[in-house]
C-alpha cells in the first residue's frame, strides 16, 4: 500500500477547495459584518482612496466582504464572486496601505493571493455551483445525441 502522505499527489483537491473558500469566505463575512454592523462609527473615518467618494467606497467593501464572502463560502459563482475580493485586497494592499509597514499590510497581501489561488481552484465539488450547474454525463451524451439527430 502507498503512503498518500509521501505521495506528490494531491489527497483531494475538492475538500482543499472547500476547506480554503470556508475559512476566506467566513473570514470575509464575519470582517464584513463587523463594517456593516459598525458602519456610522466607521464611515467618518474611510477615506475616498481611489475618488468615487468614501461612502461609496466604503459600500464596496461591504458588498466585496460580506455579500461576496458569502458567496464565496458556499460555492456560488466562485469564480465571479472572488474578483471584487480580489479588487479590495488590492486596493487595500497597494493604495491605502501603500506607506505602511509590510506588518500593517500583510493581511491583505496574504488574502490576495488567496483570492487568486480560490480563482483558480474554482469552487469544487463541495458547492453549489455543483448542484446547480453539473450536467452528469448520461444528460451530456443525450445532449449530444440529440444534436446530431438534428
């Protein structure tokens, strides 16, 4: 019997898949939550880092966090979902924490690339972009039957 530790082969990318966008996606919604449930006291202090205003920028970051985090963390359009993740950890990272130290601004480099590693795993079998998008392969066959009937 092979020992799957040593093994250079992936035990199971799915539950990788889903383990990761659990964790970032109840990162992101649980971060969200605290800016939405926080907002007036917040606000005030966001500033307009790439001039769309800062209650319009602040917004975004609530969507990107709460509403795509969620997303995110059950599987629904991954792919798509992660992009403005992806947006705000870059703008967070490269623009509004462009002087600070690389301790200050760790975190959202290490959720950029994650967000670019969930972008390129998709969301898996563990999702529900599987249930609702899969086509087994008996509906492709018959599918494809059917068109060369036609």
């Amino acid at each position: 019997m092979k020992n799957k530790i040593t093994n250079y082969h992936s035990l199971n990318t799915d539950v990788a898949a889903l383990l990761l966008r659990l964790i970032f996606g109840g990162l992101f919604v649980y971060y969200g939550y605290l800016k939405l449930s926080s907002y007036d006291q917040i606000l005030p202090g966001f500033g307009d880092i790439i001039g769309i205003g800062s209650k319009l920028s602040f917004n975004l970051v609530i969507f990107a966090e709460l509403g795509c985090g969620f997303l995110v963390l059950i599987g629904f359009l991954t792919r798509i979902t992660v992009i403005p993740i992806f947006i705000t950890m870059a703008v967070a990272y490269f623009i509004a924490h462009a002087s600070d130290p690389f301790t200050v601004k760790a975190l959202a480099f290490v959720f950029l690339l994650l967000s670019i590693v969930i972008f390129i795993l998709g969301s898996g079998k563990f999702s529900v972009d599987k249930l609702l998008f899969h086509r087994n392969n008996s509906t492709r066959l018959e599918a494809e039957q059917l068109s060369k009937a036609y």
